[in-house]
C-alpha cells in the first residue's frame, strides 16, 4: 500500500500467509487521523475476506505501537460541530468494530506507548503481545474528554471495576501490571516480541479457518449471558450447525486417520 500510512507485509505459513499490518507514522508515534482510521478498516476488512490470510497482526514502526490520536486531528475535532464529531467518532467506532469482527485471528504486537485509542486497538485484538517497556493508559480525561469509542474492548479485557480506575486516573499501566490486568497476554523483551508471535500463529493455523472464527464468534455470543435455557439453546445450535461442515467432516476425518487435516498439509 504505497502513499498511505499503512504497510502491509505477507509472511507464509501452514495453508496460506499472516499478514503483517504495519501503523507506519513513526514520526508521531503511529498516532490516528481521519487517513488512518479509514486505511485501517478498510484494511481489516479486505483482509477478514481473504481466504489465504490465516492471521493478522496490527504492530507500529518506530518507537511506538500507537500514542492514540494525532494532536491537529484532535485540535479539528475541538473546532468541530457536535455533529460532525459524532460522525468523526463513529468512523473510529466502526475501525475497532472492522478490527474486532475480523473472521482471521488477530494479534496486537505491541512495544512502547499504546496510549487512548492506542490502546483501544491493543484491546480490539484477539491476542495481545507486549514488550517489557510497553506501556498503556487510557489519559483521554487528561485532554478533557473520555475513551468513549475504546471503551467496549477495553472493559472486554480489564471488566468495569478496573476501569473505573484507569478511565479517571489516566495513569500509565507498565506492561507487567498490563498482564495482570487482562490487556497483555504475553509480555517479553523487545527482542523475542517476533518469535513469541511466531509460536502464536504456529498454534493458530493447527486450527480450522473457519472454527477459529466460529470459536471467536461464539466468545462474543455467550459472554456475559446467564446460563439459562436460551443459552443452553444457543451453544446446542452452534455446535450443531458446526459439526455439520466440511471442515468439520475433513477434521474428524484427519484424526481417526492419523493424518494432519488438509488446512495443516496444504501450504
């Protein structure tokens, strides 16, 4: 993707590629603006429809994954209408949305600042790998406004208690304390960030392409319900509907064969 403030790079693996999707405004810090946030939805969706993509990472040139909003869009939307900041604030809404209903697994890799939206996006992924010296914060109420569009996908990870701290302190959160909290999964040096994502997507693409959206769709449908008889219905229908497909059929089939199944074999 040249002339853009994205980089787009495909490594091979089992059955297909992951695809690296590089914030490229080193500069600033991969901080967003309108550009970016329209770049990456349109990113994120072209790529969830791809059939040769098996994973995607979202990772930040420079010293930053992302330090959140750049200062002059910022300053444009202070300047702005109510409602056209509502329409400004729904395009960020729909590039998490874009983010987190990709149909590929996806991993955040993060070193350095991941800041407001920054870690907005950190938390729209499926999986989240930091460095030792990452460093998150939601510090919007700092700049007089709150982390409204990131909210959701930051109080999927860190639940509302948890929020309610950070959300009005805007502190900074090391990537130790990140860990604890539910927003890293896996923290190591700088260094090793590429190969601890490595083993990720080599676990990853052992699954089926379409399980592996079928089991992310079915966190978002059962998560938080109660354990009623709706609920019970659902999760039936689910794997019902699941067991019914070729992929399914080819999975079943590889083990009581002992074989690797055809999404392991081809590549």
């Amino acid at each position: 993707m040249s002339d853009t403030t994205l980089t787009i790079e495909e490594r091979p693996v089992t059955g297909g590629v992951a695809t690296w999707v590089w914030m490229n405004r080193p500069e600033v810090h991969n901080a967003f603006n309108a550009q970016v946030i329209a770049e990456l939805t349109e990113a994120f969706q072209a790529l969830s429809q791809t059939e040769r993509v098996r994973v995607v990472i979202l990772a930040g040139r420079g010293k930053s994954f992302s330090a959140g909003a750049d200062l002059d869009w910022m300053k444009a939307a202070g300047a702005a209408s109510e409602a056209e900041n509502r329409e400004d604030a729904m395009r960020l809404a729909e590039m998490l949305a874009a983010i987190a209903t990709c149909r590929k697994p996806t991993i955040a890799r993060v070193h350095g600042a991941a800041l407001g939206g920054g870690m907005g996006l950190a938390c729209a992924c499926d999986i989240c790998v930091a460095s030792e010296r990452a460093q998150f914060g939601t510090t919007e109420v700092r700049f007089g406004i709150i982390p409204s569009a990131i909210s959701p996908y930051v109080l999927r990870a860190i639940g509302p208690r948890q929020a309610l701290r950070y959300f009005q302190t805007g502190e900074r959160i090391p990537a130790a304390r990140a860990l604890a909290l539910g927003i890293a999964h896996e923290v190591a040096p700088e260094t090793e960030l590429d190969s601890v994502i490595d083993g990720l997507i080599a676990e990853l693409v052992k699954g089926g392409p379409n399980a592996l959206w079928e089991a992310k769709s079915l966190v978002a449908a059962v998560a938080h319900q109660p354990i009623d008889a709706a609920l019970r219905a659902e999760t039936a229908a689910r794997i019902a509907r699941v067991r019914a497909t070729p992929e399914a059929r080819e999975g079943l089939a590889a083990f009581l064969e002992k074989r690797p199944a055809r999404w392991i074999a081809e590549s």
